[in-house]
C-alpha cells in the first residue's frame, strides 16, 4: 500500500489532489485488511512535505517508506 501511495502521488492520475487520492486508497486497502491507516502528526508535516520533494526529485522513496512507517500507529 506504501508504494501504492507514492506510485499515485508521483504518477498524477488524476487532474487535482494525487497525492491526497492516493493517500486515501492507501488508507482504503489498510483498513481492508485490518490495518490502522498511517497519520502524519501535524509537528511532522513540514519534514513529510521536504521528503515528498526529494521523493519527487529521486523517483526513490525508500525514505518516505522509513517515514511513513515510523508515523504508524499499532
């Protein structure tokens, strides 16, 4: 689902809000498989956004991945 969420957001499928579309099938295929949806604490919304941008500039998201999981909750 991670990689789901980064493939939406880098690819823009859609004409407006990717990266939030896609974050929102993530949550979807979580939550359908019993699993908490991962919220980025609002203190850790700027360092999420920097490393969007570098994910954007890389086409690596390895640590986005680190992040994101280090932001779920059990």
């Amino acid at each position: 689902p991670l990689a789901m969420f980064f493939f939406g957001a880098y690819l823009q499928f859609f004409s407006d809000d990717n990266k939030r579309a896609s974050r929102h099938m993530m949550y979807g295929w979580l939550m359908c498989h019993c699993y908490n949806p991962i919220s980025v604490p609002a203190p850790r919304a700027l360092k999420f956004n920097r490393k969007m941008v570098r994910f954007y500039h890389s086409k690596d998201a390895s640590e986005m991945m680190a992040f994101l999981v280090d932001c779920y909750q059990v």
